[in-house]
C-alpha cells in the first residue's frame, strides 16, 4: 500500500493524499522523506507514534540549522526504535519486493548480487550500467550520510538474507569500525573504497582483509563481479595447479596468484610421471602446459589425472582462444569433467565466453574470468576467509601470572603522572609477555610504551648464536597506534629490500594468533631470508599485552 503525504494536495495519480503523516490510516512499513529539514523532527515524531520502523531521508543536511534539525529527528526516532537511512540518500531498492524507495535513476531488475554505497553518483551510475545489460541486484542501498543506519548495519541484514549470494560495497570511511569487521561474515564481500593517497588507505586495507572482504582498485573490477561474484568462490583451496597450454599465459597467472598469496601445489612424482605417459608433449610440473598443439580433451584427460592427487589442490584453467581450441570447447570440457575437481575447479578465459556458456559454467559452479588477476581475486577471498574464521588462542601459561603485575605497574606510572616507560622500566614489563630485550637496548629505550613495544618487536627479528653470521639481520618495526576508528593498531614496516622499491608498510588488528600475524610479516620481501618466527612470536605477545592490559 502506498500513501502519499502532502498538505498542498488531494490526489496524485491514482493516490488520495493525507494531510499529515499523524492522520495515516496505520502505520507504514517504510517512510520516504522528501520535505526540508526543519521538518524532521516532526514527521519522524509522528511516524514512531504510528509505529513506523524505517525511514529513508532524501534530502541533505548542509548547514548548522539542517544538522540541529537531524539530531533532533534522530532524538525523536530512539524512543520508537526507528531506523534513519540518511540524510541525502539516493534510497533503497528491493526488485524481489517490487520496492523502488527514493529517487533512482532507472527500474531496477532483481539479481543475486546486493549492491550497498555511500555514494549517490556511483550507485546511479552502476545501477545504469547494470540496467543496459539487462543485470539486477537483489538489493540496492545508498547510505546517505549514515547518520543512524551505516555500513555495519546493512551488511548484517544482507548477511542474512536468502536472495543474495554477494555483496559488493562502495564507501570511503567506516563510521562504526567494530560493527563493520563484524559484518557479513557468511557472504563474499568485495569492496571498493577510493582514495589511495590517504595516508589510512593501508589501515583500511587490513580492516577489509581482516573482515574476511576482498579489495578491488577499480569500479571496473567491481562491475565484472555482479553476475560472478559468488559462483564456486570457496571451492578454491590452499593451493593450487595452473593448467594452461602456453607458456606466456602460464607466466602471468604464475604472477597473479603469487601475489594473491596462492601456494603452488607440489606435485607428486607419480603425478608428473601420468601426465607424461598420457600427454607426452606437454610440460610437466605447476604450472601445468599442454602445448602449442594441446587439444580441448586434453584438459579434460589433466584433471582425470590430477584427481587422483589431492596434494595437487584446486585446478585453475588459464586459457586463450586459438583455431585450435576455441574457449567455447575447452569450457564444454570443464563442464563435462567438473566432477574430477573436486578440490575446486576455476577458469580465465582471455577474451571471454558468451553469455551462454558462462551462464553454463556458473550453473556447475565454475566460476570465470577474463584476466589471470580477476581470478586470482577468489583466492584472495579464500585467503581472507581463512583469516577471518582465526580465533585468537589465549594467553600462554605464563602470560595470566604476570598480567596482574604488569597492571600495576603501569597503574603506578600513572598514578604519579608518568605516561612513558624507558629503560629497564619498559624492558622489565615487556619481559613479563615473553619478549626479551637487550639490556643495551633497555637503557637506550625512550619515549612512550608503544615505542619500547617498537623497539621489542624490531629486536624479534635479529638471529643469534652461530646463524648471525649466515642470516641476515633485518630491523623491522611495529607501533602501536591508537586510531580513532578502529581503536588500537599495528602498523609492522620493514626496508626496502633492494634500495629501490617501496618499504613494506602493512597494518594489523588485534588480537593476533600466529596464523594472523604471520599473514602480516610474509608479505615483507624479507620473509624468504630471515625466519618469521622470532617477529610472529613477538607480534601475538604484544596483542595479547594490548588486549589484557587497557593501560598500554
């Protein structure tokens, strides 16, 4: 049911108008709000008193008068447990419900694919773009300023909701960092937030990886996922097998999942003998290459073969359309020998498949894509699932008999008004976490606790006894910093290991367990050199010392 409210007329269209929203029959389910502001509070007053439970404000708050007027309509709608989208938002959109509320530029068609932006501009824009295509969304939010309803809040309900398979998500900042990590959880997530010069850009990064969300760099990238996204993506496993008939291809993708953190599977030597014996003019080995004069049934006779294996993980097709072997007959071939991958089966295909065949491939589960990179980006939401499903262990037995200890000490500095710990001072708290400081850098240390923690982590990297003279040494810092957002941080850097490209700088949110923190120290260059284990050792102390002690 729809009820126009509008003092000015009697009918709109088909419509009768009601004056006031006081003098609705009953209660609206969702209220669309298109009146200046100063008429917030009052409209919001009147829809609690019904018993509305939503709200979506079209118009903005620009000055200090229209902001007055939206804390109040946000002080009316509390005691009615009224949820506010907006101000300025562009509206939400549901085809499954045949609910168009707000001011879209287009119909919009249902889709498993949910669409959630803190941008009006871009959500007409992706809304257009899908709507040429003949694509849909199975929902389609724009958030407004997010003066009530946020991110966090969205991603939870679409978590939940049987009519979409993915999400993808637009936004620059994220007002409540600890709802949002905890958002979707059960859903791939891909996101998109612009900005790289933004000196918290790196912190976002590890947010979105820590949610278990993959980052795109482009609202290209993010365009190609709406009918994909979602297809086979946990099917790919810890490591994988690159099957490809040229060598060229096999490069590129060899780059691509080296830096989406694949492991290439080591294969067994029965398996390599096999493929010999069956394909003897292909090039054994990971990546797998059949030849110049591979045949489509040749990729279907490798992922018999390699079936028989598990050791050789996930199989991830890499293919260019030749006279030979056009794309359309080895995809035919994967459909028809999907069931030997069981450990999951991907493809790229350069150049693309028609829409038909796609749409076959995705009806098995197979997901596709057009460049190497595009399908690495479903290990890395394999990679980032991981993460997130990581529970923090607890403390080691030690730990609980010193917490107390380093508590009041830290309590005691404070107490007379000292806010840094230096010298033996902050070696003697950290030594109660495990971590061990040279005495010479003890007396050396200064500055505040989150530098002797820096000063800790970087000595977790240095190699003693006999291997110092065959290891390099490798001074890695880790700072604590305190983000109004997402509350404490890491911020792990490292040096160029050349002199010429960029040092490592990555972030990390605790708590940690030695899995998450080794996700953080083996993107260093310097993790192929120098055992991570003393930082991974350090890093997890250091969480649990920022977690169980609120003073640091």
């Amino acid at each position: 049911m729809l009820w126009p409210v509008n003092p000015e007329y009697e009918k709109l269209g088909a419509h009768d108008v009601t004056a006031d929203a006081g003098d609705l029959p009953e209660a609206p389910g969702v209220a669309v709000i298109c009146t200046p502001p100063d008429t917030w509070p009052g409209i919001i007053h009147k829809l609690g008193g019904l018993g509305t439970r939503a709200a979506i404000i079209v118009g903005e708050a620009r000055s200090d008068a229209d902001r007055l007027a939206l804390r109040h309509a946000l002080s009316a709608a509390r005691p009615h447990l009224l949820r506010i989208v907006g101000p300025g938002s562009l509206g939400v959109i549901s085809p499954a419900l045949r609910t168009h509320l707000g001011a879209p530029s287009c119909t919009v068609k249902a889709g498993g694919v949910a669409w959630v932006s803190q941008s009006n501009a871009l959500t007409n824009a992706v809304l257009g773009w899908a709507h040429a295509r003949g694509l849909g969304f199975s929902h389609a939010v724009a958030l407004g300023g997010e003066a009530d309803v946020d991110a966090g809040d969205v991603l939870d309900y679409l978590a939940s909701d049987p009519g979409t398979r993915a999400i993808l998500l637009e936004l620059n900042t994220v007002r409540a960092a600890r709802k949002f990590m905890s958002s979707a959880r059960n859903k791939p997530v891909l996101a998109l937030r612009s900005g790289r010069a933004d000196p918290a850009d790196a912190l976002y990064t590890a947010a979105f990886r820590r949610a278990g969300m993959v980052r795109v760099d482009a609202l290209d990238d993010l365009l190609d996922e709406i009918e994909t996204l979602g297809v086979g993506c946990v099917a790919a496993g810890a490591t994988a097998t690159l099957i490809t008939s040229d060598s060229g291809l096999a490069t590129l993708a060899c780059d691509a999942f080296a830096e989406a953190g694949a492991t290439m599977a080591q294969w067994p030597a029965e398996a390599s003998d096999a493929l010999r014996r069956v394909l003897p003019h292909a090039v054994g080995g990971n990546p797998l290459q059949l030849g110049d004069d591979a045949r489509p049934e040749h990729f279907g006779t490798a992922l018999k073969l390699l079936a028989e294996h598990r050791s050789t993980g996930t199989a991830f097709v890499v293919h260019a359309s030749t006279h030979s072997v056009p794309v359309g007959d080895v995809a035919r071939v994967l459909i028809e020998n999907q069931r030997y991958a069981y450990r999951g089966l991907l493809a790229c295909f350069f150049g693309g498949v028609d829409s038909a065949m796609r749409d076959m491939l995705h009806a098995q589960g197979i997901p596709v894509r057009t460049t190497s990179q595009r399908l690495a980006r479903l290990v890395d939401y394999r990679m980032g699932r991981e993460l997130l499903m990581q529970t923090p262990e607890g403390l080691p037995v030690q730990v609980p008999e010193a917490i107390d200890a380093v508590q009041a000490q830290a309590r005691a500095a404070l107490a007379v008004g000292e806010h840094q710990l230096t010298g033996d001072a902050a070696a003697q708290l950290l030594e109660r976490f495990g971590l061990r400081m040279e005495r010479a850098m003890a007396h050396e240390a200064s500055g505040a606790l989150s530098e002797a923690l820096t000063e800790a982590a970087s000595s977790g990297c240095v190699d003693d006894g006999a291997q110092a003279s065959t290891r390099p040494v490798v001074d890695i810092a880790v700072e604590l910093r305190d983000d109004g957002n997402f509350g404490s941080v890491f911020r792990f850097t490292a040096p160029s290991v050349d002199g010429v490209s960029a040092p490592l700088c990555v972030y990390g949110l605790p708590p940690l367990n030695p899995m998450l923190a080794r996700d953080i120290v083996t993107r260093s260059p310097y993790a192929r050199l120098v055992a991570p284990e003393p930082a991974l050792v350090a890093l997890t102390a250091l969480s649990q010392a920022v977690c169980d002690v609120k003073e640091m």
